[in-house]
C-alpha cells in the first residue's frame, strides 16, 4: 500500500495508519471459507458479517473526510456479507484506495470541520472530523480485527502478529 505523501497532514495524525492497514490485510487473508456462518456466541456477528465489516471500515474515514454528516433517515445503514478471502481483500483494497486520496486532500480547516451523526432531528453527535477518523474508522478498524482475531483463533485459524509476534507467528 502507498502511504500519504511524505509529511502530509495525515501522515502527521494517523501515523499508525499505515501499519493498521497492513495488519488489517494479513488478517483477512487468512479467512476461512466455509465457516462462513460460525459465531462464538449467539449475541456475536457471523465470521463473514464480521470480516466483512472490517473489509469495509475504511470507508467510514472517506466518508467523514468528504461529507459534514450523515443522516440515517435518509441513508440507512447496509450491511454486506463477503464470503472469500479474495472477495474480501478486493471489496478493503478497493475502500483503501478510495481513502487514501481523502487523506491527502485533508488540510487543516477539513481535520477541524464539524461531522453530524443524526437520524432526522435527533443528533446523536457532532464532532472534528479529524477527531472522527480516529474513532470511527481507525480504533473501530482495530477494535474489529481484535474480535476477528479471537474468532480465528477459536477455530484454529493461524493469527497474525500485531503489534509483535503471536502465538502463530513468533520472532
């Protein structure tokens, strides 16, 4: 993956982009099809649902840096399901590729720019949108791929490293 220009605004904020959506991608690369509709736990997503949310992510980031908000009355939320690996890095490829040239575009006044979240008239918030990337793309992106992990290592899929070696991945 190419990362923002050197020494961009991007590149200045979200300095563990880069290494996040490295991870991200060796992680769906080791999806197992044909377990398509296992869960740990009735409350829990499907592994598809769930490997597809994390596929898709970053285009929770394209979004908050290229519009002021989003309205649920108007747009609902859908959800898709992507049941290959290759189905999978395609569908993260494809929204990283349409993020990255958000990212460079940011300058300072669009990272202070306010972001609305409502469903009508009721607000349920609004933010910086550089604020945002953060919560709703990068930190939901890990949180996700944590739980993709645990699922993994429940049905004795290889883990990937993190942050460092892993059980199936030492030094």
């Amino acid at each position: 993956m190419t990362k923002a220009s050197s020494g961009s605004l991007a590149e200045t904020l979200y300095t563990d982009l880069d290494n996040e959506l490295h991870t991200t991608r060796r992680m769906l690369e080791r999806f197992p099809s044909g377990n398509n509709e296992w869960r740990p736990h009735e409350k829990s997503m499907t592994l598809a649902h769930l490997a597809s949310h994390v596929a898709e992510i970053p285009q929770y980031g394209t979004m908050v840096i290229t519009t002021d908000g989003l309205d649920l009355s108007k747009k609902g939320f859908t959800s898709n399901t992507y049941e290959t690996a290759e189905k999978l890095l395609e569908v993260f490829d494809a929204k990283v590729s349409e993020l990255r040239p958000a990212l460079a575009a940011l300058d300072s006044d669009a990272v202070a720019a306010s972001w609305t979240l409502r469903n009508g008239e009721q607000v349920f918030f609004s933010r910086a949108k550089g604020e945002l990337v953060r919560h709703m793309m990068l930190n939901h992106l890990i949180h996700h791929r944590a739980q993709l992990g645990v699922y993994y290592r429940m049905l004795g899929v290889p883990v990937p490293g993190s942050y460092g070696p892993s059980a199936d991945e030492p030094m």
